[in-house]
C-alpha cells in the first residue's frame, strides 16, 4: 500500500475518512438515485479490494422512501499511513 499510487481522488476520499475513520456513502435520498455515492461507492469497493477499506454494511432501505447508505471503514494499515498525510484543501 502506497499513498503515493494513489489517485488524486482516492487519496481525497480516505482523507476525508480519517477524521472518524470512516466513509458513508448516500445511495439513495427520498427514493431517488444519488448519482455521486454510486460513485464514491464503486471507488470504495476498489480501495476495498486494494486493502484500503473494509465494506461495514447497509444502512436504510430505498424502497420505503428512506435514504440508503453503504458504509466502509480505514483498514489498519491505511490508517497508519494515512495519519501523516495532509487532508484535502490543506
């Protein structure tokens, strides 16, 4: 795992974990496809896959109306190397 291979948007999107460690991706909203967390939420999957994240779960239900959010926490190691690094806009 290197910070450094990272892509400028995959960096920005586990910095933007590490103040409580995690990332909650909205799906859903009012029963309507929220188009950037499906973004973010593939890109979650391939930090996953990498290492970077684990997956947590699901919260909510998009059927009933309600929002629906997946949500994936820093790996150990990520947090180890991602706590000397800069946040974003800093």
């Amino acid at each position: 795992m290197d910070v450094e291979r990272l892509s400028p948007a995959s960096r920005d999107l586990l910095l933007q974990a590490l103040p409580a460690g995690q990332v909650v991706n909205v799906l859903y909203e009012d029963g309507a496809r929220v188009e950037l967390g499906f973004e973010r939420d593939r890109r979650c999957f391939a930090l996953g896959e990498r290492g970077w994240l684990n997956f947590l779960g699901w919260e909510g239900e998009p059927r009933r109306g309600a929002a629906c959010a997946s949500r994936w926490a820093l790996t150990d190691p990520a947090l180890e190397l991602l706590a000397g690094a800069k946040p974003p806009g800093a």
